[in-house]
C-alpha cells in the first residue's frame, strides 16, 4: 500500500469508528502525524486528497474539518469522475440509472405533494410542442431530479444525480438522432406524471423504465 493511501486508510478509520465526528476540527498536523505514525508529508498528501471528495474540509487559517459526511455531499463526487466516461461506458451508467430511477419514481408516487405534481404540469404545458435539444436536455434533468427528491431518500437521490453528466450526454445524442425523441419525451413525461397523480406506483415505476430504457436503445443505436 502507497504511504498516501495508508493515511488516508487511517484517517479514515478515525471517522468510521467514531474517534472524529462531523464537524469534529483534527488535532494540528505535527500531532496528528506523530499520532498515526504518518510523515507529515504524507499527511498533507492524504488531507488533500480527503479534501477533493469532501470528507474533509480545509479551512485556510483555521484548521481542518470533517464534513457533514452528509450522502449529497459526498456523492458530489461521483459527478465529477463519471463525467470521464467514455463512449462504450456510457451505456453501463445508463444500466445503472434504469435500475434505481424506476424505483425512485415509485417510491415518490405515495409522497409527491399536488403542489408538486401540479408545478411539474404547467412546466410540460408551458415547455411547447417543439422544445430545442438543449432545452429538452435541461427540463428532462429537472423533471425527474424533482420527482426523485419527492421520494425522500438522499442516497438515492444523490447516486442519481450523480449520474446526470453520462445521461445529459446520451439524451443529447438521442435528440440529434431521432426525430421523434421531443415528442416521445414529452408523452412519456406526461405519462409519468399522470400515474403520480393517480399515486400508482407500479404504473410510475413501468413508465420510467419505458423512458430511460429508450434513452438506453436510442444510444445503443447510435454507438
């Protein structure tokens, strides 16, 4: 094992058993090094490291800190390492997003408030008939980020928003190469939204899976 790696191992170890807590300051550096019988360079190293995919929090001038450790907070990162997909690993993402975004609709269907339901409506009325791919791209994203966090599960909201840079990508890929993909978007969205309103899960569940897996087809297509 790397020397960074076994530090950041131990200052991992030093969260999960309890010994720093969210928002707990680590003891200064000199301390901390001789503590876990690290170098300091290899502290900093770790430090840094932890920093980037926000357990840790470097304050200038005051110290470090843990995080939250909140799931939203941490999961930020995945965004930002799935956006180094390459083209024939985009379709497993997109696998992956057809497995929980069904899920994650029918877990809102009970919950969704009609405030809700009724905000996600007049966006689709007001969206028009012939929405650019851009515009689509953009409202697609929104209206199941919505419908998701309607569910009321952080972790799952997260590990698919975490998932929306390879997704934008192939509904992109899917509106340049069907020229039925605004008006097929837009009938399954409002498919979607009418079985939320009528709180049948199974048919929200069956209507995401329809949506994504033609997201799915469409890209296969493509490649």
């Amino acid at each position: 094992m790397a020397v960074t790696d076994e530090a950041i191992e131990k200052i991992k170890g030093m969260i999960v058993s309890g010994e720093l807590g969210p928002g707990d300051r680590l003891p200064k550096e000199s301390e901390l090094a001789t503590g876990l019988g690290l170098s300091r360079n290899s502290l900093r190293e770790a430090v840094r490291a932890l920093a980037l995919i926000r357990v840790l929090d470097v304050r200038q001038g005051d110290g470090t800190y843990v995080t939250s450790l909140a799931p939203k907070l941490l999961l930020e990162a995945m965004s930002f390492v799935v956006d180094f997909h390459r083209d024939d690993t985009v379709l497993e993402f997109l696998a992956v997003r057809r497995i929980l975004e069904p899920a994650a609709t029918a877990l809102a269907a009970p919950r969704v408030a009609e405030s809700e339901l009724d905000a996600l409506g007049e966006r689709l009325h007001t969206r028009g008939p012939e929405p650019s791919v851009e515009e689509l791209v953009a409202a697609d994203l929104e209206f199941h980020r919505r419908i998701v966090a309607a569910g009321g599960n952080f972790v799952l909201s997260s590990l698919l928003g975490g998932l929306s840079g390879p997704t934008t990508r192939a509904l992109i890929w899917r509106g340049l190469a069907q020229e039925d993909a605004v008006g097929r978007t837009l009938h399954e969205h409002r498919q979607i939204l009418a079985a939320l309103r009528a709180r049948d899960a199974e048919a929200a569940r069956s209507w995401a899976t329809v949506h994504i897996a033609g997201v799915e087809q469409s890209l296969r297509s493509a490649l």
